[in-house]
C-alpha cells in the first residue's frame, strides 16, 4: 500500500509539471488580437499621452493641417466614449508627459505661435489638475527643449535629451522635487547620446530613455540606443540596443507586467512601421509582438485593465483607435 501510494504521488507530481511547463510555454508565446473602438473626436499626431485613473488621455499635437491644438480630450474604456476636457493654455507638441494619481505635467516642447509657425522649443512646464480640470504653471526648466524625455520617479520629475531652440540635440538632464518647488531644477548627470523624439519609461526604480533619434526631418537618424537611469547611483548606464533604430515613440511608450512597450515609431523620415517590441528588463533582451494593423507614428497609446489602446498617429492623421488584447497561443 505505501509503495502504491509513493507511486501514486509520484505520477501525480510528474503531471503538475508537465502542465506547468505547457502552461509557461504557452504564455510565452503571446499574440496581440487587434480590433477598433469608439474613434477619437479628433485626428492628430505628436500629441502627448497620459493615462490615469484606467483612463487614456490625449493632449495637443498637430491636426492633419501640421498646426499645433491645444485640444484636451480622454478616453473612457469602460464606457467607449471620448470627452473634451479643459484646453491646454498653449497650442502644443512634442512636450514630455509625466503624471502622477491626480496630475498630469507637461515640459517643454513645441509652441505654436499666434502669427502662424511654431518655436521648437520652450522653458514651459504647465500642470493639469485632473478632479478640478485646470491648468497651471509650475516652475519653467532652466533652458528651452523640445521632444525630450520625462519622468516621474518618486515625486522627482527627470527632463531629458530634447533639443533646444535651434532643433540642435542636447543631453541636459535636470530634476524638479514635487515636495520642494522652490528649489527649483537642479542639474544631474546628462543622458549619454543627446538625442530627441525618444520614449521613456520606468521599471524597477529606473528611467530608461529609449531610442529617439539626431536632427530632424530629411535629415534626421534614427537611434537604437537604451539608457537606464538608477536614482542610487545617480549615472546613465546603457543596455541592450533596440533591434532597429527608432523614434516618434514618446506618447506610446509604457508598461505592462515590468516590460516596456513601443507601439509604432519611424525608422527614417516618414517612414512608420506598425511594430510592437517589447523589452525585458531582467533579460535585458528585445523581442517583438503583433503588430498593429497598419503603419503609424507619433501616436497616443497606453495600456488600461489589459488591453492596449493606440490612438490617431502619423501619417493619416484619421481618427482609428486600435485596443490590442492579448491572446495566448500553444
């Protein structure tokens, strides 16, 4: 009897790990099962992204005329319906996003101006207070930039990369304490590869600053280059290099489950790719998933109770919002 039990036990535990391996090996095979939900109320490209409180929120950019908006409008998925919020006090693009619980900040970017044009950059830092629906100003970054990275890390905001008013690429790296305004900015290591138009997110207490890329329009290169950020070090160190160089990424750039997404992009001027690649901090490794369904870069996206959004985008400036939900395949 107890060797039958012994034997019993032991084909028992062989089975649980014959599921448990069929069961890892099938949720490492991920796809993305693409679909489309209520359009935005306005089609744009270079627009800034947020979400907060399970809720997408697409800020400025320009309209399919290149002009830059002010426009403010969220996302709600549990209701599949668009509202208009507060205007943002400039006509705005390419500023970085961070956010917090109840606020949302923009720094720097692209300002329209009331003549017509626009200035490539601005010393800006505005704020929305998301339960009252207004905006502030909050204490400007010490220089002018345009298309850099932003962070929120533990009530510190990291402005980084960018380029200034002459669209020259700069590496500056400052951080703002929520909890001491009044010091103002304060001057940290710069970002290795000064570059702009690049995605950033945080993972495990690091910012890392991802692709972008040098100059700009006809001219511009691509960049494959990772940095991550550690606060206890306070340096820049670089990982694993994207597979291909890529920027117009800022505003669709996030995480799910500790990996960081990049939804769309260009890999030279005006031309976008559809591609999702996602990295792995601990593998330090890049891999990629399905891809949207069509070409888009500069496109708002962010990822809400499972399911991944991707709003508007260059080159067709159209209203399509794409919601990807993840399907596990054997």
């Amino acid at each position: 009897m107890r060797y039958r039990r012994k034997q019993t036990i032991a084909i028992a535990f062989i089975a649980i790990i014959f599921v448990v391996l069929n069961t890892v090996k099938s949720l490492a095979a991920t796809e993305i099962k693409w679909t489309t939900v209520a359009p935005s109320p306005v089609g744009t490209g270079e627009a800034m992204s947020a979400v907060v409180g399970g809720k997408l929120y697409q800020l400025g950019g320009y309209t399919s005329q290149w002009r830059p908006t002010n426009r403010v409008d969220v996302y709600d998925p549990v209701t599949n319906t668009w509202k208009r919020l507060a205007d943002i006090p400039i006509r705005i693009t390419h500023a970085g996003v961070a956010a917090d619980a109840g606020n949302i900040y923009l720094a720097g970017g692209y300002v329209g101006k009331p003549e017509g044009g626009q200035l490539f950059a601005t010393r800006k830092v505005l704020r929305y207070n998301i339960a009252t629906n207004t905006w502030s100003e909050m204490p400007p970054l010490p220089q002018a930039r345009g298309s850099g990275g932003f962070s929120n890390l533990k009530r510190e905001l990291h402005f980084f990369g960018g380029a200034d008013l002459n669209r020259i690429d700069r590496g500056d790296h400052w951080i703002l304490k929520l909890d001491n305004m009044a010091a103002g900015w304060q001057t940290a290591a710069p970002l290795p590869n000064p570059r702009s138009h690049l995605g950033d997110a945080i993972v495990n207490g690091k910012i890392y600053a991802i692709g972008g890329q040098h100059s700009y329009d006809d001219y511009l290169t691509t960049q494959n280059t990772v940095h991550a950020w550690n606060p206890t070090t306070k340096q820049w160190t670089r990982v694993a290099n994207l597979p291909q160089g890529r920027s117009h990424i800022g505003a669709a750039t996030f995480v799910i489950n500790g990996e960081i997404y990049l939804v769309g992009g260009e890999v030279r001027h005006k031309l976008a790719v559809k591609k999702v690649t996602v990295y792995n901090p601990k593998t330090n490794s890049w891999r990629e998933l399905t891809p949207l369904p069509t070409q888009r870069h500069s496109g708002v996206g962010g990822f809400i109770n499972g399911s991944i959004y991707y709003s508007s985008g260059a080159p067709a400036f159209d209203k399509t919002v794409y919601r990807g939900r993840f399907q596990f395949v054997s």
